[in-house]
C-alpha cells in the first residue's frame, strides 16, 4: 500500500497518471557524509531529552521539541513549524505546529504564558530522573570531580571566543569543545578541539562592541577566550571544531553540527562576565574566587 495513490482521473488521452510514491529521506549506507544538514539529532546538554537543532531565516540555531503536537494544546507563542529545512516562529495554518525545548526543558524555570505544557513537562522530567539513575545522562550542574582545583569552577558555562575577528558563544567550556569529526569506525571523534601540542587561545578582556543605533551594552567589558594570536589555519580549524589529527584528514566527515552561535550582546547578555575566570584572588571570611561569577 503506498502513501500517495494515483489519482482517480486519468489524462485527456485515456493513458494513467503515474504518481512516484513517497520515500522518507535515508542516508546511503556506504556515504562518506553522516550527517543531515536539517533536523540534526541531539540530546539536551540540561536536561539530557531529544532535541532536534533547526536553522532559522536569520541563521540562527533554534533546538525544537521532537515531535509534533496539537495547535490546541500550545499557546499561540509557542507555535513553530518547520519549512523547506528551516524554522519559522509561527504556526502554518495547520492543526499541528512543533514548539521550541526551552519552554519543555525541565532543567529551566516554567514559563508563565506556558501553563497547557504542564504535563509534557513533568514526562521529560521523570525521563530526565531515568537517564540519571540508569547513568546515561550526568547533569552539568553536578561535579564530575571534588579533587579538581577551584579555579577551575570559575570557567564559564559558556564562554565567549573569537576566531577571525567574530565572537561566537560556544555551547560548553573551552577545554570540552569536542571534535564533530567521524572516525572510521563511524563513531564520533572523543578528541577535544583544545589540543595540548597546539598553541591555543588565551582570555582577555575586552570592550562590549555593539552595532550603530543600539541601545548602551549590558556591560562595558567581558572576558573573551581569544584566538588572535593563533595562526590563521588554526583559527579554521577551532570554526570548524575539529581536532588537529581530523584537520589533516578532510575527507573524513562531519557528524555533528558545529556548536558555535553568532554572539549577541542583548541575546546571550547572561554569559557575559566582567571578571577573567582564571584571576586569583586572596580568600576572605565573605569572599570566594568564584563570586560573582555566573555559571
């Protein structure tokens, strides 16, 4: 039985309409490329649930809940839908719409305009709760390592780095920026782009730039892990995030998408930080060398 029968009617000549039948999108077995450019899979970083990373008109990433729901049970706000490969911030005009993660990620406070979402978001909760018991999923908030020193918990969340001249927000810490190259095995690449031979970046502070006929930036300086300094094929090769060993290897293909995200001062106004995160300072009764400091 196929999906699409062929019309009832045929041509004016009396012959039959042929109508291909529709075929879902598979990747070939045997391709060297592994990855789709639209709808890439991935778990939350938060939460550990299925998301699924859309391009916006604006270039924009946007993370998507996976599956479709019902236009009456999601607030007009909340309502995407997907077109041609790209996301767009409205509904179609059909009685499904798709919605984005951050309003369903438990990890995050709920929103008000939101409250039909309740009960979706109490399941990707209790599946958030699964993941961590079964230890298939370890919360970015709980320490990996009490023996690691505390300078180390002063490192942003997200830091801001410059390659080329144009800040990004990456998506972990510097030193967890990991290869999206394919191995041979078909697996991907365990290996950090922060290679320990390679001459990396080094943080500075930096002036908050904004574009004309902006408003006054958040804040007059941040902490930028800045790449200047790096030579220009190195600086190619943290944009593309991949590990020293695989830029040398360009025909092995990527397996992920690229974790950057164009910077915006007004957007990302959160992960700005005023302060280096590997500045030392003398412990007092009331401070920490982490204070201050937002993860």
């Amino acid at each position: 039985m196929r999906s699409t029968p062929p019309p009832a009617t045929p041509r004016w000549d009396g012959s039959p309409v042929h109508v291909p039948a529709r075929r879902s999108l598979h990747i070939n077995p045997g391709s060297v490329s592994r990855l789709l450019r639209c709808g890439q899979s991935e778990r939350c970083r938060d939460c550990g649930n299925r998301i699924e990373w859309y391009y916006r008109s604006c270039q924009r990433p946007v993370r998507l809940h996976p599956r479709e729901l019902p236009v009456t049970a999601v607030p007009t706000a909340c309502r995407w839908h997907v077109s041609s490969g790209i996301a767009h911030p409205a509904g179609d005009g059909t009685r499904w719409c798709r919605l984005p993660h951050a309003v369903l990620c438990p990890a995050r406070p709920a929103p008000e305009e939101a409250p039909e979402l309740a009960g979706l978001r109490r399941l990707l909760a209790v599946n958030t709760r699964r993941l961590i018991d079964a230890g298939a999923f370890t919360p970015p908030s709980a320490p990996a390592d009490t023996t690691a020193p505390a300078a180390s918990d002063c490192r942003p969340a997200r830091p801001i780095v410059q390659i080329l001249y144009v800040r990004y927000l990456a998506a972990r810490p510097v030193d967890e920026i990991r290869c999206i190259a394919q191995t041979r095995r078909r697996h991907r690449c365990t290996s950090p782009v922060l290679a320990p031979e390679a001459r990396g970046g080094r943080w500075t502070l930096m002036p908050v730039a904004v574009e004309a006929g902006q408003l006054a930036p958040p804040a007059e300086v941040m902490a930028v892990y800045d790449l200047a300094a790096s030579s220009y094929a190195e600086q190619l090769r943290w944009r593309s995030q991949r590990c020293p060993q695989h830029t040398a290897t360009p025909t092995a293909a990527d397996l992920a998408v690229a974790d950057w995200e164009r910077f915006d001062p007004f957007l990302h106004s959160e992960h700005i930080h005023a302060r280096l995160p590997t500045l030392r300072r003398r412990r007092g009764p009331a401070d920490h060398p982490c204070r201050g400091m937002r993860a």
